[in-house]
C-alpha cells in the first residue's frame, strides 16, 4: 500500500507559539514508524509548517497531497491526529468524499486510529472527532481573543509582527530588569527615519516622492525586504502606536507602556493633514489652483483637463454637486499669475508676513486634547441615541454642533502644521523666488493656501482679447 505522510503545525516554536507543543519532525517520526511497522510504501511526505488549519489559511501541500490522491498515486495517507487533517465538520466530510471517490483507501494515524472513507461507521466517528476540534478551536479563539484585550488595556503591546521604529525586548533585558514585557524598545536608527518622513509630509512634500526616495536611498524596511510604498508610510505615519499610544480594534484605548517617536501633536496633525487633503497617498496635484480655483457660474472648485492640446482648469459637470460644466481657462497662465502675486506680497509686505507666522502660533497640543475629547463625545451621543437614551432632535442638534468643531480643530491642525512647517524666506523677494523654484508641487500649494482663501474665476469680457488675462483672476485672500 502507497502511503503518504501529512505533518503539519499552526505555530513552530522557532518562530512563535508552539501548538501543543508537537513539532513538525515528531509527527513526521511517530507517522513513519507507523508506515515501517505496516510494510507500506513511503509515498511522499508532505509538510505544511506554522499554517492553520482551523483559520482557512492556505496549505501548499494539504493541496499537493489532495492532488496526489486524485491523481492515484496514493492507497493511504497518515497523520499524527485528526485536527493535523482538519479542523471542521464541513472539511472533514467535503475531503472524506472526495477520497472515497478517487480509491484512497485508509488514513491512519500516529496513536494507532483508522479511518476508511468509505465507511459509515467511520465517516460517523471522524465526524465527531472533527466537531469536537472545531469546538476546541472555537474555545482557543476566545481565550486568545480575550487575553490580546487585557494586554491591550494594560497598555502594553499585543504581539505580532515587529513595528517600524520598533523592537521586542529580549529575554535577557526583561529578566535583568533593563526592559519590561510587553513593551517596545526604540530601534534609533528606524525612528530617525520615521521622524524625517513626518518633517518632510509636514512640510508638504508628497508622500510618493518620500516613499521613492527611502527605495532610491536603499533604506529598508523593518522586515529587510520589500520596499517602501505610499500606502504603507501613510500608514506609518498616521498610526497611533509611533506617538506612543495604545490602540485595538482601531481603537486608541490609551497610553502605551513604549516611547513615542512622533509627538502627539505631530501625530495628530499628521492625520489632520491627510485629511484635510481628501486625497490618496502621494497624489499632490501638479497644478497649483486645484480646488482653489472657483466657477463664476456655479462657485464650484475647477479641476484640471486639457483640450486639444492647451492645459486648463475647467469646471466639470456633475448634477450630484450642481456643477454647471461651462467655464474654463488656461491653467498655466492662471498658475503663473498668483504665484507672482503671492510672491510679490510675502517678498515685501511684513504685515503678510506677520500673518502667516501668526497663523502657525497655535497651541497644538491644546488644539489637540479638544479635538480628542470632542471626538469621544461624538461616540458617546451617538451610542447614546441609538440606545434610545437621547432623542432624535436634541441629538441632530448637537450632533452637528460636535461635527462642525472637530472639523474646526481638524482644520486648525493642518493650518498649524502647513504654517510651522514652511521655510520660505519671507520679506527677501530674490531669495523667495529661488525657494519657490526648489519646492515641491505641494510645498508651493501650501505657501499659497496659506495666504489665499480662494481664486474667482470671472466671466471673459471681447475686451480681454483671446489670450489669458489676469483680470479674469480675483484672489480672496485669507482674513
């Protein structure tokens, strides 16, 4: 009889939690002497190491076995226990069929146990014993579960894979009081970096450009491989546990027992920053009046499109907002016309200069404590009226009340860290001209947000000619 052997093992010990303690090369020693003391032929042996059954992961070779079965190249299979095989009823039965059905004639286990596919009797005990593992995994899930909640409220870190900027402590260092269980030790050399990619998207610029240069400059991440993607820094970046702060189930929960990296009020404008941006990782507009730009006709933002050719800014329709689609004008031009005059002013107005250096003289962290608060107390009113406890039009009110100031403080924070994060040489008109043709796209939108509110496009006039004209741009700028 060709048997083949299957081992398999949800967590090795080298890597993790070992389940119950059997190791891969025991279940592959207690199988195969099973198979000498039959006489069988060794038909392959096949190895799914620190996979789970139960969790739906994938088996490479669960399916490479399967495969053979089909395939007829195999009379008998040979674990060490049922749950190596299967870890519920609706798999157990689904396999069982299908063995039965391609002539695999036995599976034997390692304590002595059979099981013929074809059998009633057996496919009645397999099923219990496959029930009785599905419980037994269903009961661990919990205890995990629950014990990853108290860690969790504890403040100390729930495990897994390493954080960026991160490293566990070691046995020694937790044994000789140099470090605590469950906390995490800074790995400088990764915070360093997450502190320069904070500065640099602070200061506007886009997060792919930072996300190159890390894979341009070799740097790597925290597993070693792989390279660095828009996606994963903004995730970095806006993640609660870099400002040392306990979260779970997407939920900060409070004070970690690690050191922060990134401030809280860095972290907090970080986030408002992405936010106030409404837009996806890396993807800065190259045109500097996106969404400053506004219709004459409908006072919608104007996007960018290009028409045979000739690049503009367009007021595209959409009935869902009530944009009216009519209007356009060059985009360059236009670019090229409020750069100079936002140039003009930060180059020789101290009183615009003033201004901006007011508007980043702002209390981050109290702006930030009031943004925390007021968010929990949208939680709190909303989890109260649906509980029945506040009626609907006490709760429409003040529930537009709490929105409209976490959206001020939201705004208040990406002001603040666009503001502080600026380094243009203000009052010095040539200096400032050879910092704007450096900056980056987003750099530059966030100088000219910070002093302009907004840009009215007006109706042409025959007396504009057919070329561009300024007067067709009025620039409201900010109070």
């Amino acid at each position: 009889m060709r048997a083949a052997t299957y081992a398999r093992i949800s967590y090795d010990a080298r890597t993790g939690t070992a389940d119950e303690g059997l190791g891969v090369e025991r279940q592959l020693e207690d199988c195969a002497a099973l198979v000498d003391r039959n006489g069988w032929t060794d038909a392959g042996r096949f190895v799914d190491n620190s996979r789970s059954a139960f969790a739906g992961k994938d088996r490479p070779a669960w399916r490479d076995l399967l495969a053979a079965c089909v395939e007829g190249r195999v009379d008998a299979v040979v674990a060490w226990r049922d749950d190596r095989l299967w870890r519920d009823v609706v798999e157990e039965r689904q396999v069982g069929a299908m063995l039965a059905e391609h002539g695999v004639e036995l599976i034997a286990f390692a304590n002595g146990r059979t099981y013929r596919p074809s059998d009633v009797d057996d496919q009645l005990t397999s099923g219990l014993h496959a029930l009785v593992a599905e419980h037994e995994s269903a009961v661990k899930a919990v205890r995990v579960r629950r014990a990853l909640e108290q860690r969790a409220h504890a403040g100390r870190w729930r495990g897994g894979t390493r954080p960026y900027g991160y490293r566990r402590p070691t046995p020694t260092e937790v044994e000789d009081g140099t470090a605590e269980a469950g906390t995490l030790i800074v790995v400088e050399a990764e915070a360093e970096v997450l502190r320069e990619v904070a500065r640099r998207v602070l200061a506007g610029e886009p997060v792919a450009a930072v996300a190159s240069d890390l894979a341009a400059r070799g740097v790597p991440t925290s597993t070693g491989r792989g390279t660095w993607r828009p996606g994963r820094l903004r995730e970095l970046l806006t993640n609660p546990l870099h400002a040392g702060l306990n979260h779970h189930r997407g939920e900060v929960i409070g004070d970690g027992v690690w050191p922060a990296i990134i401030g809280r009020d860095q972290h907090e404008a970080l986030k408002a920053a992405f936010g106030a941006r409404q837009r996806g990782p890396g993807r800065t507009p190259t045109r500097l009046l996106t969404g400053l730009l506004r219709c004459y006709r409908c006072g919608h933002p104007m996007t960018g499109n290009v028409r045979r050719g000739v690049r503009l800014y367009q007021c595209k329709a959409d009935k869902a907002t009530g944009s009216c689609g009519g209007p356009s004008v060059s985009s360059d031009p236009a670019d090229e016309h409020v750069r100079d005059q936002v140039l003009a002013l930060l180059g020789d107005s101290t009183a615009l200069a003033d201004r901006l250096a007011a508007a980043g003289d702002v209390d981050v962290a109290e702006v930030a404590a009031n943004l925390a608060a007021d968010e929990q107390r949208l939680e709190t009113l909303i989890a109260d009226h649906y509980a029945g406890e506040v009626p609907r039009r006490a709760y429409l009110n003040a529930r537009e009340r709490l929105e409209d100031r976490v959206e001020s403080y939201r705004a208040t924070l990406a002001a603040a860290a666009t503001t502080a994060s600026l380094d243009a040489p203000i009052g010095d008109a040539e200096a400032l001209a050879g910092w704007w043709e450096a900056a980056t796209a987003g750099q530059r939108r966030d100088l000219v947000a910070a002093l302009v509110d907004h840009v009215e496009l007006r109706p042409w006039e025959p007396s504009m000619g057919r070329r561009f004209h300024p007067d067709r741009l009025r620039i409201v700028w900010t109070a």
